[in-house]
C-alpha cells in the first residue's frame, strides 16, 4: 500500500552532491503542493569531509524532519559510519548503495534495519556512462529515487532544468541524460518497493525556502535597506542572499573585517535613519557585546540574527545547539535592556524577522533573533499567503518637539522621538556616556537612575504589547512541556503521537524570550499538574533563567543535553515516558 509520508536520507562526502540533491527533490515537491523539510548536515571540514541530506516529503502537515528514514542513499559506507546515531533506517527501509564500494557489505552493521531491502547500484558506472562524469551520480540518484519512490519525474526534471538551465551549454544536456539514465536502472530492477511509493494529488504549490533566507526576505521586507556583516557559520547565507537582493530593492550591503565592525556600522546606518541589521553566530555576538551596550544607551534601533551552534569556541560550527540564550539576555556589561527573539521554524524566522524591526524601530532597543542551525539551515515548505505582515516605522519628532527637541524626554513607554541627522531643529549628540534628555553628557547618579528607568520602561511596553508564545494541545492536561525555538516542531509532533495514545500532554513555546511572557506562562503552569523542561543544551539555560523571574512549581522536571543532533520526536516521546514511569530524571525541582 503506497505511503502518503516519505522520508529519504542521502550520505556522501562533501561534492557527492548530496545536499543539492535534496533541493531539487524539494523543490519537486513543493512544486507539487506536498509539504517537505530538509534537513543537512556536514563535518567541521572546511571542503570535502561527509555530509548527509535528510527530506521528508509530504501529503500531511508535518513540522519535525522525521526519525527514521524510508529510503537510504549510501554513496560511501566509512561517510556513513559518522552520522551513525543521526540518520536510522526503518527497519523495513530501502537501501541503496554504491556497488563499488570498497567496504564489503558483510562489514556493514544496521540492525534496526533487519528487514530492510538492500539494493546495490553501480552510482559511478551510470554517471560516467550517461555523462562523462561520475560528478552527476547525484542526478542518476534523482532518477532512481523519482522512478522507484513515486515523486513525478517530470517535477523533477523541471527541478533539474531550474539548477542547471543558466549554466554553459551542453551542462543540463548532459544532466538530464544521467536523470533519464537513473530512470531506466530503476525500470530495470523489477523490485516491489510499492509500500514506500509516495501517493498524493498534485495542489498548489508553495515556497521552498531555508530559516536563513527567511529572515532575509523578511528583513527586505521590513524595510532593511542597510546590512553589515562577517561571514561565519551557520548564518553566512544571509549574507550570500542579501548581497544579491538587497541592493535590487535599494538597499546597501557591507562585508565588514569582523563581527565588532559589523554592529557598529549598522547602529551608524540606523542613527541615520535607515534600518540595519547584522547576522552571526555565538563567536560573533560575543564579540558584539560591547558594542550591543553603545547600541543601548544612545537608543539606536538595531536587529541583529545570531543563528545558534555548538560551542564554546569554534565548537561544533556545523551542528544545532540552543546554547547562546544566557550570551543573548545577560551579553554585555552594565545594567543593558534589549529584546530577544527565539523562532519555532522557517514560516516563524520571517515573522520574527519583521516583529524584531517592528520592535526596534518602536523601542529604540537592540534586539536579538535567536535562531539556531536547525532553523537556519533547514529547508521547510512555507504558504506564500502566509508570508505577510504588519511594518511599523520609527517615531520621528514633530514640529512641536522640534521647537524644544529633547532627544532623551521622559515619556510614559520610555520611548522619545528620534530624529534623523540633518533635520533642522533635531540636532544633538549621541555616544556611550551617560546623558541627560537633550543629550548632553551627565554623571549625576541621579540621572543615571532616571536614565535607567527610562530604557527599561520600554521592556514593560513590550511585554504587554508583543506577549508571543504559542500554546500547543490541550487547554489543561497532566504533563505540560516547555521548550523554545526549533524544538516545537518535533515536541509538536510528539504531543499528536502521545494524544493518540491517551496521554494528558501540552506544550509551552516563547516566542519571545525577553522580556519573557510571564503572565502567559503563570497561566499555563496553573494549567498542567508536571511540568518538563526539554532544551538542546547542557545546563538547561532556558530553566534557569526562569527560576529568576517566576517560582517553578516543586516537582519541575527537566531534561537538557548538549546539541550536535537535532532533538527527534522519538526523543520526546521518551522523555515524557520516562516522566510517566518516573524514570530517568536528570533534575527535578524539589522546592
């Protein structure tokens, strides 16, 4: 009976083409109307060194990247000993493998695939017959896997002409002779994998894009006209895209010599009245501290992306951890407010986007998207309609205010006209001292505390304006969990799962981590008789940081690891059944 849910998962090494085989296959998808997440992952190598691909395609709604997988692509059996752990066939999965490789396939140890169907295919053989290259062996792939697994050719095709229609001639000739090559091969097996055949009606089609070029189209969209920033992984790709697109819609971009630079050429950017935004990772926005506190105390609007990886240090650059949450509310010296932002999935990287300069330019605030490679780098399946939102500029001062401007006048929100440079009447100075509210530099401890109120003020307009956080399952229920960023997708997959099985489960999700949501969250822990904490990092940072603002009920249970791994639905599961059974807990609050 043909599946109505597919998972592939493809390993090589590194110009296996892997990866962009799993964007052609997505966009196939997509194209179709079937809902798809991707999923990469590679070695800390700078070129070569193993990658994977894993893509869930779909007639159903779906928000985790799936556990085990359907259908396994090996193009070298040592690349796949690394992700061992990461990616697990089924146990009735389809294998396919490279015929030729050295490793003998009696040496080849997966036992959760004891029923699985082992195909051997000449990968190299075909390519090099039907193109000259064993370079295209990633595209004989898409013929197999189109022709055995039920995703119409002709998408796919249409997917191949997309990514090599612009290249010299003879590229996408050559190309398409290896995907019709991979067509015959699979035509010729005569293997019943009916049972792993995706079955669907063809719909309207969506968009296909990553977290990273989320938060880009929704910073153009925001109306972001200057970028500055420092290559780095996992984030780089904001830079890559704004560096084509921002300038066609009139905007400016700057490839700074470092992550310091790069804040302080956006915080000058927005002093001039344009709205700026930077992108990094944990390195950078350590190294961003400083300047986040100039960025502060002048009151200059400022967006900056930290798209979270494994740390400290150079760290795990390639993989996902929620790690950089106490750098991101407690970064810098001094008593300094900012916002911090925490996106679920793609679709919400374009909304938090939008509501981080929506919030900037309201509060004059540094805020801070805290995404995470999981996010960032993953390719998920977004409705165009869904891609809209409400743009809210900065509040500049009117002729009234100019007749007496006060840069830093006391206002019920905290927040006081800014004018743009030039502006006759306008006129004052701005830098990192202290000041008072025409600008003019104050030492006064007096002052300071009045200045301080007055930034902070601003956090309290914020909680009762952006209370974001999404509610998940029941209204009440015995076990309530609370996670953040990319762990809503599989925690949200898992609740459906447990729902199933009549176990009581909800979840709390922020969307906004600081200032925290903490009447929303009172609300839900009077709603749940256990609460679970479950975070992709060591210590647990999102737990503690709460037992600063709320008291967490006695019993409080939680679950942290390091990252290197996405959490899974399987994970989660496990976790709430250990909670269930009363096992397994690796701290509990007990007062």
């Amino acid at each position: 009976m043909p599946t109505r849910d597919l998972t592939l998962a493809m390993i090589g090494s590194g110009g296996d083409g892997v990866v962009t085989m799993g964007e052609m296959m997505a966009q196939a998808g997509a194209r179709d109307g079937l809902n798809v997440i991707k999923v990469e992952a590679y070695g800390p190598q700078i070129r070569g060194g193993e990658s994977s691909c894993t893509l869930r395609m779909s007639a159903e709604p779906i928000s985790a990247q799936g556990d085990a997988v359907d259908v396994l692509v090996v193009f070298n059996w040592a690349d796949f000993t690394r992700f061992k752990g990461e990616v697990v066939p089924k146990v009735d999965a389809v294998i396919l493998y490279e015929a030729a490789d050295p490793t003998p396939i009696s040496d080849v140890q997966i036992p959760a695939a004891e029923k699985a169907t082992w195909i051997p295919v000449p990968f190299i053989e075909l390519a090099t017959k039907a193109t000259g290259t064993k370079a295209a062996k990633n595209i004989v792939t898409l013929g197999i896997l189109a022709e055995l697994f039920g995703i119409p050719p002709e998408s796919v095709r249409r997917a191949v002409e997309f990514k090599f229609g612009k290249k010299k001639a003879g590229v996408l000739e050559a190309n398409l002779k290896g995907f019709t090559a991979g067509r015959e091969f699979a035509q010729s097996l005569g293997i019943d994998v009916s049972a792993r055949r995706l079955e669907y009606t063809v719909t309207e089609s969506k968009l296909v894009m990553t977290g990273n070029e989320a938060c880009a189209v929704a910073a153009i969209h925001a109306g972001c006209r200057f970028f500055a920033g420092y290559p780095i992984t996992p984030s780089s790709e904001v830079l890559h895209f704004l560096s084509e697109w921002l300038p066609r819609a009139g905007g400016r971009i700057i490839q700074t010599e470092d992550e310091l630079s790069a804040l302080g050429a956006i915080i000058g950017g927005s002093f001039a009245g344009v709205k700026s935004m930077t992108s990094t990772s944990g390195p950078g926005l350590s190294l961003m501290a400083e300047m986040l506190g100039l960025a502060a105390m002048a009151e200059v609007p400022t967006v900056i992306l930290d798209v979270q990886r494994g740390g400290p240090s150079t760290g795990l650059p390639t993989k996902s951890e929620q790690s950089d949450l106490y750098l991101a509310v407690f970064g810098s010296h001094g008593d300094m407010p900012r916002i911090v932002l925490a996106p679920t999935d793609v679709e919400d990287c374009f909304h938090a986007t939008v509501d981080a300069f929506n919030i900037a330019e309201e509060t004059q605030l540094p805020v801070i998207i805290l995404s995470d490679q999981a996010v960032g780098q993953s390719r998920q399946t977004v409705e165009k309609a869904n891609l809209v939102h409400e743009v809210i500029d900065r509040r500049t001062p009117n002729a009234d205010e100019l007749a007496d401007y006060k840069r830093y006048a006391q206002t019920p929100t905290g927040v006081s006209p800014m004018s743009v440079p030039g502006t006759k009447g306008g006129i004052y100075q701005t830098n990192g001292l202290e000041h008072d509210e025409t600008a003019r530099p104050a030492s006064s401890h007096v002052m300071h505390e009045k200045m301080s109120r007055k930034r902070f003020k601003k956090l309290e307009f914020v909680e009762e304006k952006y209370p974001l956080f999404v509610h998940l399952g029941p209204e009440r229920a015995d076990i309530g969990i609370v996670c953040w960023g990319s762990s809503k997708g599989p925690v949200e997959e898992a609740l459906k799962e447990l729902a199933a099985r009549g176990v009581s489960v909800s979840a709390f999700v922020p969307r906004i981590i600081m200032p925290f949501p903490k009447k929303a969250l009172l609300e839900y822990m009077a709603s749940v008789k256990t609460l679970v904490f479950l975070e992709v990092n060591f210590v647990g940072q999102l737990y503690h940081y709460l037992r600063t603002i709320v008291d967490l009920p006695a019993g409080t249970r939680v679950f942290s690891r390091s990252g290197g791994m996405n959490l899974s639905v399987t994970e989660v599961k496990g976790r709430i059944e250990s909670v269930l059974s009363g096992t397994g807990v690796r701290e509990e609050v007990t007062a």
